[in-house]
C-alpha cells in the first residue's frame, strides 16, 4: 500500500516513526527534543513545529504518503478572530486551574451533572478548567480568544498550511471537559461557563478519516491524542488494560461504551478506532518505589534485588503507598503508611517486598474500580521503564490476577499514529474499510502468567485490602 509517517509531539520532544502501510514494520525513525525548559506550564507551539523539521531532516520523510499526529494532552492553544495566538499554549502540567475546576464542579451543580455532560469531573489539566482559569486571571485574552484548540489539532491544522476547517479527533476532544464522548457531540454551553462566551471548536472527524491533503499530495490523518495513539500502537482491544507505571500510574481499558462516573475516578476517554478507554488515575506508582530505595540506600534495581529475597506478603508489612496523597481512592489530604511492624518483619528485604506489593495493589485497587463497572480485564500490558524489574514481574501476574504483557519498549504513540494514516491512506485508496484497521504486527512483549502464585496473590491484596480499609474506611465506598 506504500509508506506512513507518525509522529509524536510529547512534552519534551518529537519523534517520528516512517513505517510500511502492510505491515507497520518500522523503516526508519527521527527525534529531536523541544526547546523548553523543564517542567514549564506554557510554550510557545513555534518550539514543536521547529523539533518537528529537525526530527525529519536528513530526507526521513522521503516517498512518504500519508503522515498521522499524536501530542501531548490537554494542552490549549487559544486563537483570535484572525487565527493568531492570543498568548503561550498552556501546557497539561499546570496546576493554576485547580481552584477554577473546583468553581466550575460548582457551578453546573455538582460532580454527578459534569460525569453525566462529559464523562469526567474537571481536573486542572482539562481545557475547560484553563478556559475558566484564563477569565479569571487574563480577561483580556480571554475577551480576545474566538477559537480553541489542543496540541495535536493545532500541528495537524500547521502541517495542512492552516486552512479555514479546522479538525480534532474524538479521542483528544474526549480529554477537553467540553466533549462528550457518549454522545459524541461538543457542550459549547460548558464553554460558555468556563470562558464566558462561545469560542470557534475543532470538527471531531471519524477514526479513519483525513484531516486533508497538503499542497504536494500528502495525507494527513484525524491524529489523535497521546493516550489514544499508544493504545492503538500497542494493539489492545477490548479484555486488554494497559498499566502505566510512572512516578505516578494509570490504568486504562478497552471499553464498548462511555462511562459516566460521579465519583470522580473514572475518566471518560474515547479511543483511536470508535472505542472508549475509560482510566483511572493513581498519585503514587514509582515514586513510592523510589522513596523506598532511598530509605534504603539503594537503587529501584537494587531494590528489586532486595525485594526478592523476602516472600509474597513481605512477613506481614503492608505498605500503602499514598505518599503525596491519593487519587484513587479520593484522599488528597492523606499520607502514605507503613503497617504490621514485629521485630520479624524489620529487614530491608521486606520493606522493599512491601513497596512493590504496596504499589501494586494499588493500581489492582484502580484495575477493580473498572472492573466493578463492566470491563472486562483478560490481561494487562504494563507499560514503564519499572515493569523491566525482576521483582514486578514476579508479583505483577499474580496480584492483578491476571495474564501480564510488558511489551518491549518501542515509541507506541508514534506506532499508533502511523498505523492511523495507513488507515486512512488505505481507506482514501479503497483498500481498507473505514471501520477496519490495518492489521499490524502486535507489539513484541514477553508473557507472564500467574500460574501457581494466584492464590498467593489474593491473599496479599486482602491483606493490602484488609490494612487500607483499617486505615481509611470507607474510601472505596462510592467509587467502586
């Protein structure tokens, strides 16, 4: 069918994957980092157009004909009446707007009347929560501003020569609080809340279809948003949940329908290919690992090591790993604690066994919270440079109670992008149907079971379980 292109704009850099359209086998790659400084909450967008040619100098985009875009999420480029920035796009790291979400949860009558408009409760990465905060403390951008748009909407609309249409995909207007992804239709009313007057809204386009065709002949896709282009580059479907285990975790999974969740955990996203992926946030995931390490003196693989040496239930010590508060279960003001101390269980290697069953559990905590909504979880692709340690893979399986997949570490969300404008190449040349996508190779990853250890491993999450309902009772009580 020929040749695509995928690239993902992150945080802090792009990178392209060139790839065959039949196959996705990956031909040649790209990368160049932005020019930002370290955890900044705004740039200029200028900063990823110039990393975008640098990733794809040296003719990397040659014989190239249909290119897919992932960014970083829940960015928000606001533009005046002539299409110009009004101000710095504001980034998904920034925190300003947690008063203005907590206003806006407020002012359209609680967090079940947000659930049930958007599939979401406003958090201050949103857009919707950035468009409140901007009335607040800018008024006058905001008066200015008369279009929005989110990273990846705002490449594609540059790549196309910024042209009058401007589009988004369903699964980045998932993550704006303006979009419902149940019904599959924008609330410009809750633009109005926030803003204080309607803006101009990217047209959400179908999985499969292009945003446009450049001067010279190339086709650029819906794109999508990070999330979303990993998952599609991973190749999960529905039974699949994807573990992701940063210094904080996130679980996420295949769904055939949106999830409206009052409580807050649940966060409605659409995917890449006409799915939902409902996720679930949790605070603390390797940072727990590595308080714990230096508490100890060591490294995460020196932890590992360590953590080896004790046994599942770690004599007795339960460690609930809330350090900087936590997200799931909603205790923001909490603090991590370390219980079932005896003068048996006072050694290194069972504080560090502890650590990961602790983080563990947690995240089995947030794969139940979908769980006891209807999804169905038949195995777990976990995702972070951690998933690499001996010791998670040897608890992981049978803690979740499920098959594990730690897929070798490839760019996923670049995978995902390319394997979106291969569909809709295909689709544009007649080869594919718009509800069929390219069958791709499924990522390379080693297989884990939990065999003999299930039984093990329920009895380490009740002890988990048991110690986290002592502590703080009742936390699961409306989220589960």
């Amino acid at each position: 069918m020929g040749i695509v292109a995928g690239l993902d704009s992150s945080s802090g850099s792009t990178r392209i994957v060139v790839c065959d359209a039949d196959t996705g086998a990956v031909l040649r790659q790209g990368y160049a980092p932005h020019q930002v400084e370290a955890k900044a909450t705004e740039a200029d967008p200028q900063v990823w157009l110039l990393s975008l040619g640098e990733a794809a100098a040296g003719g990397l985009l040659e014989g190239v004909q249909a290119i897919g875009v992932s960014a970083q999420q829940h960015g928000l480029i606001t533009l005046d009446a002539h299409g110009s920035q009004v101000r710095p796009a504001l980034l998904g790291n920034d925190k300003r707007a947690q008063v203005a979400a907590a206003d806006l949860v407020d002012a359209l009558g609680g967090r079940q009347a947000w659930a049930e408009a958007v599939g979401s409760v406003p958090q201050a990465p949103q857009p919707v929560a950035k468009l409140r905060w901007l009335a607040r403390h800018e008024p006058e951008s905001a008066q200015r501003t008369a279009a929005l748009m989110q990273p990846h909407d705002w490449l594609v609309w540059q790549l196309l020569g910024r042209p009058a249409r401007r589009t988004t995909d369903r699964g980045a207007a998932s993550g704006t609080g303006f979009w419902s992804a149940a019904t599959g239709a924008y609330r410009p009313d809750l633009v109005e809340l926030a803003l204080g007057h309607q803006a101009a809204l990217p047209e959400v386009i179908g999985p499969s279809d292009a945003a446009g065709t450049t001067p010279e002949g190339l086709l650029i896709s819906a794109g999508t948003g990070e999330t979303m282009a990993a998952a599609f580059g991973l190749g999960v479907a529905v039974g699949d949940a994807v573990v992701s285990l940063g210094a904080s975790g996130s679980v996420m999974a295949v769904h055939h329908e949106a999830l409206a969740d009052s409580s807050g955990l649940i966060t409605s996203f659409a995917d890449a290919t006409g799915m939902h992926l409902p996720v679930v946030h949790t605070l603390n995931a390797v940072r727990a690992l590595r308080g714990t390490a230096d508490l100890l003196g060591t490294d995460l693989d020196g932890l590992s090591e360590l953590a080896l040496k004790s046994s599942p239930g770690a004599y007795g010590l339960v460690l609930l790993p809330y350090l900087e508060g936590e997200r799931t279960p909603q205790l923001p003001h909490t603090a991590g604690t370390l219980s079932g101390l005896r003068r048996e269980s006072m050694k290194p290697e069972h504080l560090a066994r502890a650590a990961f069953e602790g983080m563990l559990c947690s995240l089995a905590d947030a794969l139940d919270v979908l769980r006891g909504r209807g999804v169905e979880v038949r195995r777990v692709f976990l995702l972070g440079a951690a998933a690499e340690l001996p010791a998670v893979q040897a608890a992981a399986p049978a803690i979740f109670g499920t098959q594990v997949v730690v897929p070798q570490p490839a760019e996923y969300a670049a995978l995902g992008a390319a394997r979106q404008a291969a569909w809709a190449l295909g689709v544009a040349q007649g080869t594919l149907a718009p509800h069929t996508p390219p069958a791709w190779r499924g990522a390379a990853a080693q297989v884990l079971e939990p065999g003999e250890e299930l039984a093990m491993g329920q009895a380490v999450r009740q002890q988990y379980g048991a110690t986290r309902d002592q502590i703080h009772p009742g936390a699961f009580a409306s989220g589960s």
